[in-house]
C-alpha cells in the first residue's frame, strides 16, 4: 500500500467515524457519540495530512495506526459488553481492519 492509498482508506475511515457520530446523535440524542465521532474523524484527518506532508509522513502513520487501535478496543469492548453488532462491532471490525493494513502493509516506508 502506497500513501495514496493509505490516505483514500484515512478518508473513509474519518467520513465513518463522522457519520456514526451523527447517527449515535440523531437515533439516540447522544452528544458525547456526535463529539466523539467528530474528534476522531478529525484526528484521522490530521494524520492523512501529515501523511502528505514531507516530514510528517511517518508522524502521520504512527497517529493513523494508534488511533485505529485505540479505537479498536473502544468499539471491541461495548461490543463485547451490548453483543450488539451495531455500531460496537462494526466499528471495532473497521479499525482493526485499519489497524491491521496500516501496521502490516507499512504504507510510510
């Protein structure tokens, strides 16, 4: 996986925890989901810029693949507490998808 890549999947991956945010919002009136969605879509963001910057590229990646993992467990540990594949599981499922091709494809190498 090359950068280009990595920053179309960061892409993606920002606009999903985006719109689950709003979902979380707008289905159950949750700000802290909308805040939470929003920041770290943000973060994500940062890390596909610094990812195209010259001397940020491998800032970028170590910030994109901890915040995958961090996310990772978040969403792994509501999903194991409500056994609800929604949003639990399939959040937990993309970022450990994105933890996992971000940390074996090395895209900043």
């Amino acid at each position: 996986m090359n950068t280009r890549d990595a920053s179309l999947l960061l892409v993606i991956y920002a606009a999903l925890l985006v719109a689950g945010g709003w979902i979380g919002f707008l289905k159950a009136k949750s700000r802290p989901s909308l805040i939470a969605g929003h920041i770290s879509g943000v973060i994500i963001l940062i890390a596909m810029a610094l990812i195209f910057s010259e001397k940020g590229v491998k800032a970028g990646c170590i910030l994109a693949t901890l915040t995958a993992l961090g996310l990772s467990i978040f969403f792994g540990k509501r999903f194991a507490k409500s056994r609800k594949f929604m949003p639990g599981g399939m959040m937990a499922c993309v970022s450990a998808v994105v933890f996992l091709l971000f940390l074996l494809a090395n895209p900043c190498t």
